[in-house]
C-alpha cells in the first residue's frame, strides 16, 4: 500500500505544471510576508499607483480585472469541452469550489478584513470606477484566475511558454486589484493560494480515479 501510494503521488507530480504552482505559491507567500512584514496598509499604499489613473496603466489593470472576473475561467470551460473532460471537471469543480470559499471567508470567516475603500478617502478612490466595499478575504478574481492559469499550463503542459505566461497573467490580474483599490496585498495572495488549492484538491482527485481504474486493468502510467 505504500509503494501504490508512492506511486500515485510520483505519477501525479509528473503531470501537474509543477513550475506554474511553484511561482503562484512562490508569489502568494512572498506577497503575504510582505504584508506581515511591513503591514497591509503600508504595502497597499506602496502598490497603489494614485499617479497612474489618467493612464495607460489604469486601462491594463481595469482589463486585467475584467479577464480575472470570470472570463478567462468561462472562457477555458467552453475551450476545454470535447478535449479534456477530466481537465474540465476539475475546471468546473474548483471554480465552484473558489465561489463558496470565496463567499464564505468573506461573511463567516472573515468579515471584518474590509476592502481598501473602508480605509481611504473617496478622493483617493479611483474615479468612474464601481469600487466595492465590505469584506475582501481572499480576492475572489485573483483565486479565479489562479485556477484558471493552473488548468491551462495543465491543458499546454507540452508548451514550455504556457506555464510562464499562465503564471504571468495570475499575477497581473492580482496586481490589477490591488492597483484598482479593489483588494489588500494580503487579500489577494489568500485568493492565489485559493486557487492553487481549489486546483491541486480535485485534479487529483480526478486523477487518482483515472490511474485506480488503469490499476485494475494492469495499465502502466510510467
């Protein structure tokens, strides 16, 4: 039982984009210890461009935002309908996984880690810009777009550049909330390892269902 399960774990770490999880949880706990380090507040105030709203930059993290909102995700389900299943169905499944943890930690685990709009004035908030106010732990766009980046590398894993740009464009998108006063540093690393762990929990699940019913037949993974 325990060279099976050496196995099944050795088998499976062949098959996720190791590289992709590794910068997510890499840069998730990099940005977290900033936060503890120096404070929230103070590495928000450092992350927060103010200067940059009558620019380009404003313009890339509103679009940013927009494809950590769900697009991106939706967008990989139609994609991966019809190439692979097990992919989706881990897609899927840590997509609703994100929504209830995202939901829950923000109104019963933690309701009183407000948004930065709770704590700074409303000249300083970006203008024509729907901010949203209430609890913000952990950053739902950014756990989305983890496990989105995640199930992509997973679906390229072929393609050297599919896990740098996943992992790249993960960590744009939870930079764009922190730039848009959206959420605290601290926030969005909680919404990476969300996602990171959303991923990680029912791909292999999923794959251990798949290698105990080659098992059975005598098919090899190695």
């Amino acid at each position: 039982m325990k060279v099976l399960s050496k196995n099944v774990f050795r088998a499976y770490a062949r098959e996720i984009p190791r590289f992709t999880v590794l910068v997510l949880f890499c840069a998730a706990l990099v940005l977290w210890g900033a936060a503890l380090w120096v404070g929230d507040q103070n590495l928000f105030d450092t992350l927060y461009p103010r200067w940059a709203y009558d620019s380009l930059l404003r313009t890339i993290a509103e679009l940013l935002t927009i494809l950590g909102g769900g697009v991106a995700a939706g967008g990989l389900l139609i994609w991966l309908m019809r190439r692979w299943i097990f992919l989706w169905l881990a897609l899927a499944l840590g997509w609703l996984t994100v929504g209830v943890f995202t939901l829950c930690g923000k109104h019963l685990m933690c309701p009183q880690c407000q948004r930065p709009s709770a704590f700074l004035a409303e000249d300083a908030l970006p203008e024509k810009y729907p901010v949203r106010r209430g609890p913000g732990m952990p950053s739902g766009h950014s756990a989305e777009i983890a496990l989105a980046a995640l199930v992509f590398a997973s679906a390229l894993r072929d393609k050297r550049w599919s896990g740098m740009a996943a992992a790249g464009l993960a960590i744009l998108v939870g930079l764009s909330r922190i730039w848009l006063a959206q959420h605290f540093p601290s926030q969005v690393a909680a919404g990476w390892l969300t996602g990171v762990f959303s991923f990680l929990f029912w791909d292999f699940l999923l794959f251990l269902w798949r290698y105990r019913r080659q098992c059975r037949f005598d098919v090899r993974l190695d």
